[in-house]
C-alpha cells in the first residue's frame, strides 16, 4: 500500500501546484475537511478493508459493527478523494483501500 501524500488547498486557489515526488497528490479544501476525512475511525476502516478485503459493504459491515448505509456515506466520500475505489458489480459493492499511511504536507516550502 502505497503512502498518500496530502496537502490543503483553498478551494479559490487557482496557482498549479508542484507535483512529483513528496508532494501532495490529494488536495483538501480545509484543515477541517482533512480532519473529517482522515478521522480515526475512517483510518481504522481503511485498515480493515486492507487487511480483510471485504467482498461487500454487507461483509464490511459485519466486520466493523457500523450499518451499510453509515459505511456506504463514508466510502463515497473516501472514493472522492481517492483514497479507497468501489468495485461496482451487478447490485453488490467491493471497496478496496488505495491507501492507510499518509503523509499530510500543511506547508508548502516551494510556495505552491
């Protein structure tokens, strides 16, 4: 599982950012949204998806104790920001974690 690198970025910031290595690849708009969604019980939930690979949100579910739609919410907004990716088949959904270290960069060196 690769480190995530993430950084905050006002939503009215226009300027590129720097990219490469060490420097952010998922942007959040506020401290707080960071806070929210990096929360530890949204870490653990990653942890969990890593390393049970749940076949479901169902299988999840019965993993963690939280209910599918508490689970569902939390993983679309993780999906969003690309820390997790739902495997839509058929009626069912596999979520697989794309990261559960990361790297929060609060301020930029470079500028950007």
């Amino acid at each position: 599982m690769k480190r995530c690198v993430v950084g905050i970025r006002r939503p009215d910031d226009r300027t590129h950012p720097a990219t490469g290595r060490g420097q952010p690849s998922v942007w959040f708009p506020s401290m707080a949204t960071l806070a929210a969604v990096l929360s530890e019980d949204n870490r653990a939930l990653l942890r969990v998806i890593r390393d049970q690979r749940p076949q479901s949100l169902t299988a999840l579910a019965a993993l963690t104790g939280r209910r599918v739609p508490n689970l569902s919410r939390s993983l679309r907004m993780m999906e969003g920001y690309g820390l997790v990716r739902l495997n839509r088949e058929g009626h069912g959904v596999e979520p697989v974690a794309l990261a559960t270290e990361f790297l929060v960069v609060l301020d930029d060196p470079a500028g950007t």
